[in-house]
C-alpha cells in the first residue's frame, strides 16, 4: 500500500526527507502500471475499439442495463429542496406507473439536499448520492471536505463523489492528493466513494492514468470521468484509459472498482461509446450498477423512451 507513512527505525526524519520517501512510494506504485501513454495512440484505439464493437450492444437489453446505470443528476445554482422533491415525485410517480422498467441506480444532488431525497425517495434500488468535498473545485481546506461528507452520510446519503485535488495532483503534490482522498473515504462511513479525476483539466491520458491510480490505491470504489462544469468533460478516450488502469488494478489486487462517465452526456450514442468501452476492456462482469454508471440529467428521459418504447419525458 502506497500510504504506508510510519517508519520503525525509531529515528527522526526531516521533514522534507520523509516527504520525498513518500513521493518514491507513489513512483513505485505508478511503475506497476503502464503510464508512458501517446495522446494519438489512445485516440487510435479508441476509434478502433468502437468501430469494431459499438454496433452490436445496440440492442434492447444493453438499453436497460444503460438505464439501470443511471445516476439522474441535478447540480445548479438554482437547486432548492422544492426542485430536488418535484425531480424524486416524478421518479417515484414514472417507476410506480412502469414497474417493469430498470431502476436508475441513483438520484445524485448536493449535500444540503440529502435529506430530501433521502426521506422522499420511494423506488426500491435506487439510492441516494451526493458530490461531496467542495464539489466541484475540490479548493476547501480538508476538514471542511471531511465534514459535509459526514454531514451528508448523517443525513442519508448512500454514496458520495468527490474530486481529486487537481492541483495538488500536477503539482505532483502526490501525498497530499491521495491523503484527502483517503479522509473522504474515511467520513463515508463504509459508503462508496466515487473520485472525481477532472480529466479534462489534466488533459494527457499520461496524467489521467496516473490520477487513476493514484485514486484508487487511495481508497476509491469508482473512477469518474468529470464534474462536467469545465468546457471539456467525459470523452471515450479518457474513458478508456481509466479503463484500462481499473484492468490492470484489478490484475494485480483483484480488487474491482468501478467506473462512471458524467459530463456531457447526451445522447444514447455517447451511452454506448461509454458501454462498449467499458464491456470491452472490463468485461461483462463490470455491466451492472455497482461497478458501472453514468451520471447525467439530459439521457435518462432518452433512454426510458428506448425501453419503453415510445417518446416520453417523465423527468
């Protein structure tokens, strides 16, 4: 484990010393995995994996694992716990009236908005998630993160995204980033704790995949491409690079984390490109909610119409 900070020799260490220690530990831990990535190549492949594969997961049972996967999300200024109950009344109307219809896997609003959710929510499977941590900057002092993150849980949060201290991460600042990571977890209280990477704020697949595993050594139980309040959010060569890094994590701990496209999604042809790559590298077993999500407000009432099988916009 990379956050292995005690030293046994019964010594003193400067402290600049202990640091670069700590900094060797996450180049060791990032020298498990390959991180020499080409932009190009990425962008190759990606185009490749696609036109090879996407056609065939146009089907209607890839549609309903698509909508099981959805965290139908609200994050705007203009939020109030009015708005946030009108969005769970008209998921709990839809899924009364269509009880064959997969569940979303989450409804995904801001903390002060838990409770509401939480306490309104009627639909079996369905949980209620939060973005935690100073969303979506990640720029607050620590205590501040670790606090709403309890805050939230305490009011019945079930899952909680936060995002990775981007700043800290290309200062190379690598200690600091992960430890915050680590607290978050830590104030879940055994909730999943999906990291925001930012990706298009770290812009090389080179860093991307590097923030990735970082995070997940840290304690993530999912990747997330994107806050989706910068100008370049989810993009399927991203996708595929935190892909690959969750396979080669997977192959050296056998432990599986998951994986969530959010920003920018509005299509089901941008679902599918986000399907196909992770039921490709990942596999099968990677297609349910647990390990596989897609957080947007736009795609839900597209992809309720693919299941159901007429034009409807009950969101």
């Amino acid at each position: 484990m990379i956050h292995e900070h005690d030293c046994h020799c019964g010594c003193h260490h400067h402290h600049e010393a202990e640091k670069e220690h700590l900094q060797d530990k996450y180049q060791q831990a990032f020298s498990k995995f390959e991180t020499h990535l080409h932009d190009e190549d990425v962008q190759r492949e990606v185009e490749k994996l696609l036109a090879e594969n996407k056609a065939k997961y146009n089907t209607p049972e890839v549609m309903r694992h698509l909508l099981a996967a959805v965290e139908l999300t609200t994050l705007k200024c203009t939020d109030s716990d009015e708005s946030v109950l009108r969005m769970v009344e008209k998921v709990n109307a839809f899924y009364n009236e269509h009880p064959d219809v997969p569940p979303m896997a989450t409804i995904c609003v801001y903390p002060k908005f838990a409770k509401v959710v939480a306490q309104s929510l009627e639909v079996e499977g369905t949980d209620t998630t939060v973005v935690s941590g100073s969303f979506p900057s990640s720029q607050a002092v620590l205590e501040v993160k670790t606090i709403e993150t309890a805050l939230a849980v305490n009011d019945g949060a079930e899952q909680v995204d936060c995002v990775l201290n981007v700043g800290e991460f290309l200062s190379e600042d690598y200690e600091t980033a992960a430890d915050e990571i680590s607290e978050i977890k830590a104030a879940c209280a055994g909730r999943p704790l999906k990291v925001i990477l930012e990706t298009g704020a770290l812009q090389t697949a080179e860093r991307i995949k590097k923030a990735s595993i970082l995070a997940m050594y840290a304690g993530a139980d999912f990747l997330k491409t994107s806050t989706g309040k910068i100008s370049v959010s989810a993009t399927p060569e991203a996708a595929y690079v935190m892909c690959k890094a969750i396979k080669e994590y997977y192959d050296l701990h056998n432990v599986m984390i998951g994986f969530k496209a959010a920003g920018g999604l509005q299509t089901i042809d941008d679902a599918l490109n986000y399907y196909t790559i992770v039921r490709e590298i990942l596999g099968e077993e990677w297609i349910n909610k647990h390990l596989f999500r897609l957080g947007t407000s736009r795609l839900a009432n597209l992809l309720v119409s693919a299941v159901v099988g007429e034009d409807i916009n009950p969101f």
